[in-house]
C-alpha cells in the first residue's frame, strides 16, 4: 500500500489535475517536494519556529519573501526541523510560496493574522493568481501575463480579481508608461517608481504646478539663504522639509533633478565649492547685450580698437573683436 501524502501535497496534486498547459505549479507542491526527503527528521522546537518568524517578518523580505536558499544557508543543519512548522503555517494560511516567471527558486513569505483571515476559503485559482502577484513584488504584473502563467481563462481571472481586490490583498494600478493596461500588485505594497512616475506625477498626470512650486521655492532659497552667497543641495533639502513645501517626502537625489532644471533654464548658476567640496548655487547672472556706445560710435575710425564693456561687466576687447570677425568670414 503505497504511503499517504502530507495534507500539502494531496491539495497540490487535485490542484494540478484540474490545470493544463504550461500553468504555474502550486508552490505548496514544491514545498512538499523540497522538504519531502526530511519529513520524518526531527520535530518542531519553539525557538526554531520564532527564529523562523522573525527572519520572514523582517521589513526587507516584505512581498518576496525569503528565498528558500537564503533558508539554508541560515539555518543549516536546522533546515531539516522547518517542515513541521511550514505544515503548519502553510495549513493556517499563514505562509505563502512563490516562484517567478523563469526562475527555480522558491520564495516563502508569511502572512499576518489579518491577511491570513482574508485567505480562508480561496480556492485553488485565487491562491495561485494571489501567488503570482506576490512574486511580482512592488512592480507589479500585467493581467496578460497573470493568464500566461497561471492558464486561468479571462473570465474565470476576471471573477479571481474582484474577489481578492473585495478582500484588499491586491489592488490595481496604471503605470504612467501605459495607461491604458493595468496591472497587479499586493495590496499594501507602495508601488516602484518606475511605475508610478515618482513624485512628479499625480494620478498618472505629470504634475507641472506641482514642480512649479517647488522650483519657485527653491529660487527663493537660492537667493534668500546665507545672503545670495550660495547654498548647497542638502541646505536647500533640509530647508523644503523645515517648510514643508512638498505633498511628499523628496530625496535628496529629487531636489537635485530640480536644481538641474534650474540651471539649464540659467535661473541659478553653480559658483564654488564648500570646505567638503559641495557645489554652491547663486542666481544666474544677468545676460544682456546692451552696452556703453552707441550706434553712431560705430562710424568712429578708431572704433575697432576699442573694447566694448557690457552691462554685467562682461569686456569684449578689440582683439576677441578680431578673432570673432575673421571666424565669421571664414564661415
């Protein structure tokens, strides 16, 4: 009589009967199969499964989890005793297990009591579907390739993504790159950048009054702070968040494509370092080509001679006059 499955495995395989194609896997089949040969080898220990938790608790491993080589390679010989408390967590729907598209690795990511809550009575589908989201990350996964990879008809998909969105553990977003296709991320991920555009975007939109704000503030600190004789970045950083000019918190990296734009717009100019080599920023210099002669000076036969001061005490002196005029000629 051949032995009986773990209760994991029995779900994963009825799980995999009722799929075709190239479908994702269950991962708690993958599971079974990586701790299957150490089933029988030790028990559970209290402290083994609070090191076990805190480890997939940690702020870093949010979302994708805990590779399952990162798993071994913390707790060696110990790695063994972990089935019992996987069972466990993975029966209470406390832990999930992830594999990415093209990758052999799985991942374990635990759930809170609340989120477990909100997995009791998914079936087979919508654990797969929610799987395929966490292993997206905060870059979440397009609804084409969510089909791909689970095999799950679109209409079945459509129904999977209104109960887990009604159940708040996904949630939709447009990226500014396409707004027109949505893709899928954990609900209580902050999503990257790169989909969202950053700060500088709001709702998708870019947000040109709210830039405009910002680099007006950022004038007036250039000219105000340490009487017009130049301000750093982090001066003008810290200075945003003392007045909290900004909807959202910048980095330092942010406010410094701000001042970029200023600088190619020549509204402020970089003169000068600090003591610890940090750039400093003063108002552009004034550019005109108004100058002290007139035009009837122009009729003087010594007027090539002369130099020509301007009005932001720029000098062009009768040879700089020269070299120009022949450069042009050449043309």
């Amino acid at each position: 009589m051949p032995p009986k499955r773990p209760p994991s495995v029995a779900i994963a395989t009825a799980a995999t009967k009722r799929r075709r194609g190239n479908a994702i896997k269950p991962i708690v089949s993958m599971a079974a199969n990586s701790f299957a040969s150490l089933e029988d080898e030790g028990e559970d220990s209290s402290p083994l499964r609070k090191e076990f938790l805190q480890l997939l608790s940690a702020p870093q491993h949010k979302g994708r989890g805990v590779a399952n080589s990162a798993l071994k390679s913390h707790f060696g010989e110990n790695y063994a005793h972990l089935v019992p408390i996987i069972n466990e967590l993975t029966r209470a729907s406390r832990l999930t297990m992830s594999k990415g598209s093209g990758e052999n690795e799985v991942y374990f990511s635990l759930l809170s009591v609340v989120e477990a809550s909100k997995m009791q009575g998914l079936d087979a589908h919508s654990k797969l579907v929610y799987q395929v989201v966490e292993s997206a990350g905060n870059r979440g996964i397009w609804t084409v390739d969510i089909r791909v990879q689970t095999n799950i008809p679109q209409a079945t998909l459509t129904k999977i993504f209104k109960q887990l969105e009604t159940r708040k553990l996904i949630k939709p977003i447009k990226a500014v790159t396409a707004k027109t296709k949505k893709l899928y991320m954990l609900y209580d991920l902050v999503p990257a950048k790169e989909i969202t555009g950053g700060p500088w975007y709001t709702e998708g939109e870019f947000d040109h009054e709210f830039i405009a704000e910002l680099r007006n503030f950022i004038i007036m600190c250039v000219r105000r702070m340490n009487h017009g004789k130049g301000v750093t970045i982090q001066q003008i950083s810290d200075k945003m968040v003392q007045a909290n000019v900004s909807r959202v918190q910048l980095s330092l990296e942010e406010v410094r494509q701000l001042v970029q734009t200023l600088l190619h717009d020549y509204v402020i100019e970089e003169r000068g370092v600090t003591d610890e080599g940090h750039a400093l920023f003063v108002p552009a210099r004034k550019i005109s080509t108004m100058c002290e002669f007139g035009w009837w000076d122009v009729l003087c036969n010594d007027f090539h001679f002369r130099g020509i001061r301007f009005e932001d005490d720029v000098v062009l002196n009768a040879m700089s006059r020269t070299i120009i005029r022949d450069e042009v000629q050449r043309r």
